[in-house]
C-alpha cells in the first residue's frame, strides 16, 4: 500500500470509529413531517440518495376529497427542505413505492394505481425522470390481468439496466412473485421472473458485483434470488423457512466489500412461545451462504422493514417494535460488517404510538435516511423522514 492510499484508509478509519458517538439518539433529526393537509394522511414508503444533496421519498397522501395519491417528494439540500415533483395521474388511489437514483443519473420510481371505472383493481407502473426529478413519465404501465398489480422495489445496475419487483394476480386470482427488466433504460420492458405461490412478493432489490439480488416472500417463507447475468435467469440463493409459522424478507442491501444483508421478520417458537422476531442475515459470499446477525425480539412482534449501507461501512437497519397497541420505529447499526448491532433511534414521535420506519438510503458523502410515518398530535399520520448526518 502506498503512502496516500494508506492515509487515505487510516482516515476513513478513523471516522468509522469516531463514528460510534453518532449513535446516539440526539444525532438522528427529523426532516421532512408532512400532510397534504392537517387531517389528511401520508406515509413514505421508499428513499433515495444522490450524491448531491438530493433524496426523493417515495409517498402516498389524503387529500380533502377523501382520494389517496402517489407522490415523489425532493429535496435538494440534503432533506432540509422538501417539494413534491411527481403525482400519478389520472387515478383516484394510488401508492408510490420506491424510488432510486442510478449511476447515471436517472430516477425510477414505482407506484400502483386504480385505474378509473376499476374500482378492484391496480395496475402496476414504473416511472422515470432523466433531469433529476423535475419532469417524470410512466415507462411501464404493467395491467397484467387487471387484477391487483403492485411493484414494491426497483434497482438499478452499472451498466443501464433496470429492474423492478413486486407482486400480481392473474386471471385466475393466483398470486406472482413478479420482477420486469428494461435493458435499455427503461424505454421497454419484460418479465424475467414470475414465480406463482401462496402471498408472495418481491419486497426490496439491490446490485452487488455478484449479481442482481431480489428479497421478499414467497409460500410463507424468506426468500432470495439472484441473476448473475443481468437479470435473464434467476435462482434461490436463501430460502429461510421456519416451520409452521413463517417468515418474510422486507429490506436487501449491499456495502461496498460485496457484503450481503437483509433484514425482515420470522414468527418463532422458544419455549412454547410464539413471537415474531425482527431477523437480519448477511452473506459475505455473493449470496452462496447466509447466516443471522441480528435477532430482535422485545415486545410482541419485531419487524424488520428496510436496510441500507453508508460510504463508511456502517450498516442500518429499520424496523417497528409491537407492544400492546404501541408500535416503535428503531433504527439499528453495525460498524462492524454485522457482527454486533446497537439501537442507534428510537423514535417515538410527538405521540408517543405508532411509528412505522418503512424505507432507508443513505448518500454519497454518508449522511443516513429512513422514512416512515408517524401519528402525529391530530392522531393522523404524518409522513416523516429522519436524517443522521455523516460523521
């Protein structure tokens, strides 16, 4: 190693450590809390970073007329200030996703929406913007059967292709684990994996140099796929199955040694007693073999719900805590590849109940974000984003 690249790593070092004070609960802010109208609903359910300073969340919201959007929100100074950029057209309900920002530039984001006159059903549409959410078309408007279509993640590679993963019925009303691939920037679009089961669905994507990887549920268990050319074929590469009871998959992400997480929930047994635990399992082989790094389990039921990994190795991980009627929205971390985890927020709102984290991204310079929503003092919620700065 020569002298700069050994500076070079003994500061990045040297942050990682002193990274450990930020921890704490005091680091995370809240930065975006936001109603279309006081009394009026909203969520995040999807986040995304650029190395810029820009973060779009992918959200639903109430509007007066009782009718529920997709939006994408923006922010351009690093979540201190936020505008919507995107509605869905032309519907009367309507969820956005997930969002992400590729290598060159380009946005995509996912959404359902009930057509008009289709009171039962969704058609599933991936959206795209190429001058960084200013302007935004549907690429991939996916009706399938006309029954109830929705992609819950999208991924972008290195090399222009793009991916997106849901669920759908059929004709039949069978449900589809379901991912579409566009091979030239999403300008057209195909399915490449369409595996039918008991409530399946792909639920988060990511790229890592060994492959393209999709997480989520499929015949009451914790499933992970993966292409290693470019999304033509698939196969299991985690099958985290727990008898009688089940298990699902809701969060994948990679670092930058190629490391694997996922973080989800699995319902287990100990001692006769049943609760659902909030899992975390890593791959430091390029998905060949997993193991649990994290098992949660403090009120009734623990869920993992999203994961992301910063330029500094650190790796978060969000989730809700169930006790009685109160739901908590804890974000975990690991500066040590997974081997041990702290809570990092627990954030309870300005209620006190019902916090759900839903999506998390993290940016180019390691600033920390999860999305979510929370009951605010109207009883409603609110969609909210929450931000630990880097170090």
């Amino acid at each position: 190693m020569n002298k700069q690249n050994f500076i070079g790593s003994l500061g990045a070092a040297l942050l990682l450590a002193t990274s450990v004070s930020t921890f704490g609960q005091s680091a995370w802010e809240t930065v975006d809390d936001f109603q279309s109208i006081p009394g009026k609903g909203a969520a995040v359910a999807g986040l995304a970073a650029a190395g810029n300073g820009i973060v779009f969340s992918a959200c639903m919201m109430g509007d007066p007329a009782g009718q529920q959007h997709g939006i994408i929100r923006r922010s351009l100074d690093g979540g201190q200030s936020w505008l919507n950029v995107f509605d869905v057209p032309g519907t009367t309900f309507a969820n956005c996703w997930s969002v992400t920002v590729g290598p060159s530039g380009a946005v995509f984001a996912t959404a359902s929406a009930r057509p008009p006159g289709s009171p039962n059903s969704k058609n599933w549409l991936t959206i795209r913007s190429i001058d960084g959410g200013d302007t935004w078309d549907i690429v991939d408007s996916f009706i399938a059967s006309g029954l109830y279509n929705s992609p819950f993640a999208v991924v972008q590679d290195g090399v222009g292709r793009v991916f997106a993963g849901g669920m759908m019925w059929d004709a039949q009303g069978k449900h589809h684990w379901l991912i579409r691939r566009s091979l030239d920037g999403g300008t057209t679009w195909a399915t490449v994996d369409d595996i039918p089961g008991a409530n399946p669905a792909v639920m988060g994507m990511t790229v890592s140099p060994a492959g393209v990887f999709a997480a989520g549920r499929l015949s009451n268990a914790w499933i992970v796929r993966r292409s290693t050319n470019g999304g033509a074929t698939w196969t299991t590469v985690d099958d985290y199955r727990v008898p009688t009871y089940g298990s699902y998959a809701n969060g994948i992400t990679s670092d930058a040694s190629g490391n694997l997480y996922v973080t989800g929930a699995a319902n287990l047994t100990v001692k006769r007693i049943t609760k659902t635990h909030w899992i975390t399992r890593r791959s430091t082989n390029g998905g060949a073999t997993w193991q649990t790094v994290d098992d949660v389990i403090s009120g009734s039921s623990n869920v993992g719900k999203s994961i992301t990994a910063d330029v500094y190795g650190r790796i978060f991980t969000s989730g809700q805590i169930n006790s009685g009627n109160t739901s908590r929205w804890i974000t975990r971390a690991s500066i040590n590849g997974g081997a041990t985890w702290v809570t990092t927020d627990d954030y309870a709102g300005s209620t006190g109940i019902n916090t759900f984290p839903r999506g998390a991204a993290s940016d180019a310079v390691g600033n920390v974000f999860v999305g979510g929503q929370a009951n605010g003092s109207d009883g409603v919620a609110h969609a909210v984003v929450r931000k630990l700065a880097t170090p």
